[in-house]
C-alpha cells in the first residue's frame, strides 16, 4: 500500500469499458461468462479437492496439476466477477488501488501459470523418455523447489510492472478499454511518458513467454520422438492423443498471450486483443481441467470412487 501511496496519479478512479459497448450482447454475454466461470469453479475445486484426498494422485504430474488448477482458480476470480459487473451495469467503476491490485495477481498468476505449465511438460520429458531416473529426478524436494521457483518468477514479475505502472501519472482519461486492469490499456491512459514501460513490457513478457514456450516444444520433441520408438499401435496412439490435446492446450494459452503482449497495440487494435485475451484469462482455465486431467485414467478412478463414497453416505 505504501507504494500506491507514493504513485502521483491524478486519477481515483477508472471505469472499465468492458468487452462491447452493444447493448444486445450485454445479457447473452453475461450468461456465457457466467457458465464458463462457474464451468472452471467447479472443474478446478474439484480437481484441488480429489487431488488432496487420494494418496495414489501424490505423484509429481499431479502436483503440478494441483498447483495448476489452484492457479486457474485464482485468477480466474481476480477479473471475472468485474466483468460479469461489467455486462450487468452501465457504468463498471473500479478504484485506482483496486485496479493496481487487480493488475498486480492477475499478472502474479499468469506469469506462474506460464512457468506451471513448463514444469509439467519437462515433467512429461523425464517421466516418458527418462523413467528410470524419474523418481531421482522429479523427486518431492525437487517438485517443491521448482513449485516455488514458479510462483517466485510470477511475484517477481508482477511486481516489476506493477512498480513501473504505479510512477505513471493520470491525469483525466480514465476509460480502461479492456475488461480488466492490464498493462497495455493501462499505458495508452498515461499523460506522461511510457517508453520505459513499453522496454520492461518487451523485456519481461519477452522472457515469460520464449523461455518458457521453447523449453516446452523442447520436451515435446524429445516425447514425440520417444513415442515413435512405442512398438505398440495402441500406446503410440494413446500417447499421440494425450499429447496432442496438451500441446493445444498450450498452444492455446501462450498464442493468445503472444498476441496480446507482444504485437504493437494501438486503440485501433485493442478490440481484437481483448478477444485474443478471452483464450487465456477464461477459456484456458475452463478448458485446462477437461483437457489434463478428465481424460486421465487415474482421474476418472479417483473421481468415481469419490462419487460412490458420496453416493453411500447419502444413502445410509
């Protein structure tokens, strides 16, 4: 709080414009948000839960499933009830130190959620083409480390371009044109220079997303090429299948990501870029939940052995 404090923003308030000024679209729109926030609730609590109580899903993919979909969940909530304000009210007004504090975890968990879903992959690589020094490897100390290595990377760089974005000065345009408080809408608003920003912006998402897509295709390959090696018609296909929906599933978070941050953005293009954001502020979350984790075998055990215990204490 002392650094919102020292910020000299003239400005105490932003309005967030929202995804579409149409009227027609505001209710429709609404309810579509509302499905897929309550869709990516329910998957993700779900999961955090199932993974918490069965001991067989302790393994090194599952906590990085649990910590992803611990992710998902936050984020997910740090936007989404604004926006469905958003399609419900005329005016969505949301308080400088709200805004602030919305950019800074909105990015804390984004940036983590890149670095999540490197760990996963590189978790894939030793598990499929390593197996035998898996256990050594991708022990529970190790998991740990890296878990933290993640969310470290994340509040390091939420705090670097929320920092930045706190020495702007507001003088009177407050309209976000976006449905949340981002880096980009928030810099076209500034009455003061934004050339630093704009180098920290290239710079840090420069580096959350290289880094982290490259050593995923890296993974990738390598899994690809072990796959090739299966003698087994069957596994080949099964891995192929597992595979592939991960890939687009990843494909899908880091594309929209790459759009959004790293094309030149202009207010002429801001509309598109919130379309391109919507992949992965809401339906990467919604999607994650289906895709890593309901087409698992183990999963689909775990959660019908859930349902069954349920299903008996209603019962008696």
């Amino acid at each position: 709080m002392r650094m919102l404090a020292r910020s000299d923003s003239l400005v105490t308030e932003f309005i967030l414009a929202g995804l579409t000024d149409r009227p027609e679209l505001q209710q429709p729109l609404f309810y579509l948000f509302l499905m897929i926030y309550i869709i990516t609730m329910v998957g993700n609590l779900g999961l955090i839960v199932l993974f918490g109580i069965n001991s067989h899903l302790h393994t090194p993919m599952y906590y990085f499933l649990f910590n992803l979909s611990f992710i998902d969940l936050c984020y997910s909530s740090v936007f989404t009830p604004k926006m469905l304000m958003n399609f419900a009210s005329k005016k969505n007004i949301i308080s400088y130190i709200g805004c602030m504090t919305q950019l800074f975890f909105f990015l804390f968990f984004v940036i983590s959620e890149c670095y999540m879903l490197t760990l996963m992959a590189y978790d894939r690589y030793v598990a499929i083409c390593n197996p035998l020094l898996s256990k050594v490897t991708m022990s529970h100390e190790m998991c740990s480390v890296l878990t933290l290595a993640a969310y470290a990377i994340g509040f390091a760089g939420a705090t670097v371009h929320t920092g930045y974005v706190l020495k702007l000065t507001f003088c009177n345009a407050n309209i976000i044109n976006h449905y949340l408080c981002d880096i980009l809408p928030l810099l076209q608003l500034s009455c003061t220079s934004t050339y630093v920003n704009e180098v920290v912006v290239l710079i840090v998402v420069g580096v959350n997303i290289t880094i982290p897509s490259f050593t995923i295709l890296i993974s990738y390959i390598f899994i690809l090429i072990s796959i090739l090696h299966i003698r087994s018609t069957q596994g080949r296909s099964k891995a192929f299948s597992t595979c592939s929906s991960h890939i687009i599933a990843i494909s899908l978070f880091f594309g929209s990501a790459t759009f959004m941050y790293l094309k030149y953005s202009s207010p002429e293009s801001m509309d598109q870029q919130k379309v391109s954001s919507i992949f992965y502020t809401n339906v990467g979350p919604m999607l994650n939940p289906l895709i890593y984790s309901l087409r698992n075998k183990d999963v689909k055990v775990a959660l019908r052995k859930a349902l069954i215990k349920i299903q008996r204490r209603n019962i008696f």
